[in-house]
C-alpha cells in the first residue's frame, strides 16, 4: 500500500471511530445553535428538552441519526440512508481527505528549509509525521482545511439541516435538488463562515499539538507504542480544547446562515449583527460546551488513530 493510501485508511478509520463515539454531541450543538435569538430560552433547558424529545421519539439511536424529529415518522430504510450519508459520504471521506492532504502538505513543505524543523528530539516512537516550524504548521493546518472545507461545504449545509428540526425532507435526494435548485450559493452558504473558524482552527490545533507531543517526548521519552499513543491521546486532546474555544463565535455563525432563512441570517456579517443585538457576547457561544466535548474527544480519537495505525503499519513493515 502506498504511502497515500496508508494515511488515507488511517483517517478513514479515524473519521469512522469518531464519527460513531461523538454524532450526538454534534446533533445537540446544532439544535442549540439554530434558534432565533429573540426567542432562546436557556442553554440547559433547550439541552435537556431537546435530548429528551429526541430519545422518545426516536429511542436513544436518534442521537446519532443526524436527521430531525420529522424523519422519524418515515419509514426505517429512509432514515438508514440519511444516517449511512452523513457518516459514509461526509464525515468518514471528509477525515480522510483532510489527514491524507494535511500530511502530504506537510511531507512537502518538509523539504523546504523556511519551513522544516532542523532540530528534533523525538524518538522512534513520538510520530511518524513530518516535522516543520510553528509557521509551517499553522499555514499547512489552514490551508488543508480551507480547501478541503470547501470542496465539502454542500454536505456541510445538508448536515446542518438534517441535525435541524426545520426542515422535512423527504429524501436524499429531494434534500439535495431542493438547495441546489436556489443556485451554488446556496450549497456554499455559510462557507464564509466556516473559512474563518476553520482555518485558525487547524492552524492553531496542528502548532499546539506538535508542540504539546514535541515537549511531551522530551520530558517523557515514548518507549512503546502504547506510550505513545498516550501521548498523541493527551496532546490532540489539549490542542483540541484551545482552539475550539478561540475559534466557536465562527461555528454559531456558520450553523445560523445554514439554517435560518430569515433575512437577518442571510450572509455573514448581517447575521453577526443579529445574534449581538439579540444577545450580545453570549450569543456567540451557544453550544460552546456540546462542541468544546466534542472537538476535546474527537481530536483524542481521531489523532490518536490516525497516527497509530500509520505507526502501526510502519512497525509491521520493519518486522517484515
């Protein structure tokens, strides 16, 4: 297997672990964040009503369907293949794409001297990635994101209104002619939004956590891959945590120009407007703590796996 169709498998299955582990964090988020200011109740309350309307209409599996209330009433086929879409042709390819390109990105800007690291101290056993300066890191994190969120921008928009409880599709298919029919803007709504939390996002998360794993191997030599991946668990969890709350006022944003049609949604900074004459400051952190949980436990799975199964496969190569 090629070296890119390692990385691609290793985050493949990095999507996929996540992806099943954390779906219900990421569908709360968005209920949280879809609602009209002007009449949001408190965060707690709307959390656990909205928990509990979707495990009694749909049982505790309706947390990780990612479609609305509505779906519920359709019959079982329907709501598997929402649920096989969101996971299989968004979430899943979306990890791949973004860890293979990030690390291909990387493996490049490695040969240049303005951006590879000179010095290292890790071990055999701290990674299998490619080590560059901060700026290396921060420019690759936020240029893969970049692009890789705007080739998948229209399954962001039909994830966000499939985790909504505004709209009732009554297919895939439908969903999907049913926003194309408004033109391409409309399947890149919100991409705006998404670039700008986006991109500081993966820029700082990669700086923070080669930095966090880089010191972590220095005071704490990894001498196993169990060790490791303890350190990969720790440092993607750390960087994961500081970036998601530097970067979530963006991710309220992006979740209400996708959602809501009113006029005062449309278009970015309208819509900033909006939430901070409607709420203020506290308006931009809606779902702060759904997304701060999942981003924490998705960062410590998904990198912990990635780079596991790429040392993995690097170890049974030199067995061989």
């Amino acid at each position: 297997m090629s070296n890119v169709g390692q990385q691609l498998f290793s985050g493949a299955l990095s999507g996929l672990a996540s992806t099943v582990c954390l779906q219900p964090f990421d569908l709360l988020k968005t209920r949280l964040q879809q609602g009209d200011g002007m009449v949001m109740t408190r965060n707690t309350s709307t959390l656990l009503r909205t928990t509990q309307q979707i495990v009694t209409s749909q049982g505790l599996i309706g947390l990780w369907r990612g479609t609305n209330a509505t779906l519920a009433r359709q019959d079982s086929t329907s709501v598997r293949v929402l649920s096989l879409f969101h996971l299989f042709f968004r979430n899943i390819p979306g990890v791949a794409l973004y860890m293979t390109s990030l690390t291909q990105l990387r493996t490049l800007m490695a040969k240049s001297p303005y951006f590879a690291q000179t010095r290292s101290s890790d071990t055999r056993n701290a990674s299998v990635l490619p080590k560059l300066t901060s700026q290396g890191n921060l420019l690759a994190g936020a240029t893969t994101r970049v692009a890789v969120g705007f080739l998948l921008n229209p399954f962001s928009v039909l994830k966000a209104r499939y985790e909504s409880n505004m709209y009732a599709y009554e297919s895939l298919t439908s969903a999907f002619l049913s926003i194309a029919r408004l033109g391409p803007s409309e399947l890149f709504r919100g991409f705006l939004a998404s670039s700008l939390r986006d991109a500081p996002y993966a820029g700082i998360f990669v700086v923070l956590y080669e930095g966090i794993k880089r010191q972590s191997s220095c005071l704490l030599r990894p001498t196993s891959d169990a060790q490791s991946t303890l350190m990969h668990t720790v440092s993607a969890a750390s960087a994961g945590a500081i970036a998601t709350m530097a970067t979530h006022p963006f991710d309220v944003i992006k979740t209400k120009v996708q959602v809501r049609s009113e006029d005062r949604y449309h278009g970015f900074y309208r819509t900033v407007q909006t939430i901070w004459s409607q709420r203020g400051p506290a308006g931009f952190f809606d779902g702060a703590s759904l997304r701060l949980s999942r981003k924490i436990l998705s960062s410590a799975i998904g990198w912990a796996v990635y780079e596991g199964v790429l040392m993995l496969i690097r170890t049974s190569r030199l067995e061989s």
